[in-house]
C-alpha cells in the first residue's frame, strides 16, 4: 500500500496487490465532510442508515436478542461494552479478573441470547501492565470467529498508533483488511462496523506530541483501506465534532448514548413502510 498526505490534506492510498476474492479498491482521494448534525440532543445522519432512537432497555434488548457482539480496539470501543452493560439490567458481565483496561471482558443475558464481549487490540498500546498472554491482534481474533447473519463485529482502532510512524498503522489495518474479507467471504450476514477516530481535549504536550492533526490522517487513511468493502463506518470524528460537550478522547455519556443507537440502527434497521 502506498500513502501519500498533500498539501490539501487529502490522503491518497493505493491498496496492492488485490488478493483474490477481495473486492476491488481503487486509488482514490478521501474527502471528510459532514455527515450528520445533533436535533435535540440526538444524532441525525445525512444520507445512509437513518439513525433510530433506542431509548429504552427492552428496545435495546429485542434488537440484540440473538446476537452475538464483539467489540475489538481501544478504550474508545471499550466505552461501548461498559454502555451496554450499564444500559441492560439482564446483561450480566461475568468476572473474568482481568485489568479494566485490557479485558477481555464479557457479558451475557441468557434470556435473549445476547453476548457482548471486548477484547484490547494488540501492540502499540500505551498501558502502564498489560500481560503478554492478552497480547492478540484483531487479524487474529477475526480469523477465529465463525460469523453469520446473527454476528457483529465492531473495530475501533487509532489512539495508541498516532504517536507512531504511520507506516505502522497501515501494516496493521492491511492485517486486519484481510481478515474482514476472510470473514465476509466465509459468513456474507456478518455485520461489521468500523469506529473512526473523534477528536479529544488537547494540553500544552498533548497539542505538541499527539494533537488531532496525528489522528485525522489516520482516520483517512482508515477510511480509503476499507472503501469498497462491505463495512458500516461510524462517524465518530463528526459525532464529538457536532455536539457541544468538550472534546474529549472518551466521549462523555450523551455523545456514547447515540453511538450506540447509530450502531443499533445498523443491527435493526427500520423497515419501510
């Protein structure tokens, strides 16, 4: 893959080579825009899946009944599985002693056949322990799981790599490209959606050693490695930009409150008619 940022701050990347079954994805220039705006506290998508307010847990609950939720990334995406957990009173986290920002982590409501899990993804991470044996990359874990109509899969994958060369990031999300593929061809139903970068509050250090600028050029480059691929995105770069709380690297409740409706609004989305 070939990655060039110019001057406009577009980011031009060539997938190569095609491997096979793989859709093609050609070279392009990624242009962030709009896609969406707040209406009373609640997200509203320009175009797409229109987003569907889940305000309540059984609505929450019968949309997940039978499926299984894996959530794989950073802390960002871990916010979601805590979300969920806090969200449904019958979705119980089984104890697995691990630290809180490693995992993994999983949670089951028996009644409706749900299961949520969160699993760290693997090195660069910035964590002061985290044991060697919690050390997995999504690839890997991807090319492990079965799939199918009733399976989603959420990515969140930027914070722990801005502070590095991008070079690495892309070897990484060139990993984990063909691992979604090998999922999507072997269990077509799986559904998978793809958490970009937000943006967060920026210190003295942080806006001279790890400022948004690091992060949006990965978002890009995030956002032409899966173009073309049968893939949800989830704006969360316009999603903390649009709302009035502070920016922040872990959105505050109301912003992670209609993360989730959008991503429900994928897994249940509303019919016609």
């Amino acid at each position: 893959m070939k990655v060039s940022i110019k001057a406009s701050g577009l980011a031009n990347v060539n997938v190569l080579p095609k491997m096979k079954g793989q859709p093609e994805v050609k070279s392009s220039s990624v242009k962030s825009g709009p896609s969406g705006y707040y209406y009373h506290d609640t997200w509203q998508a320009l175009g797409g899946t229109p987003v569907r307010q889940f305000n309540t847990s059984p609505a929450i609950s019968q949309c997940l009944k039978g499926k299984v939720v894996h959530l794989y990334g950073d802390s960002t995406v871990r916010q979601w599985f805590e979300h969920l957990n806090a969200a449904l009173p019958d979705l119980k986290e089984f104890n697995l002693h691990n630290l809180k920002q490693v995992g993994p982590f999983m949670a089951l409501d028996y009644a409706n056949n749900i299961l949520v899990t969160y699993r760290c993804h693997g090195p660069p991470i910035r964590f002061v322990n985290v044991p060697t044996k919690e050390l997995r990359y999504i690839a890997n874990e991807l090319d492990d799981l079965v799939g199918g109509i009733n399976t989603v899969v959420v990515l969140g994958i930027w914070s722990h790599f801005s502070t590095f060369p991008i070079e690495l990031y892309i070897q990484r999300l060139r990993s984990i490209h063909r691992a979604v593929v090998r999922l999507l061809d072997r269990a077509p139903g799986t559904l998978v959606v793809i958490r970009t970068a937000n943006l967060k509050a920026l210190s003295l250090y942080e806006t001279l050693t790890n400022s948004d600028w690091y992060s949006l050029q990965r978002d890009k480059v995030l956002r032409a490695m899966f173009k073309g691929l049968n893939v949800r995105v989830l704006d969360a770069w316009e999603m903390v930009l649009a709302h009035h709380l502070p920016h922040s690297l872990h959105p505050q409740p109301p912003i992670i409150k209609n993360m989730i409706d959008v991503l429900l609004s994928y897994i249940c989305p509303q019919k016609a008619g």
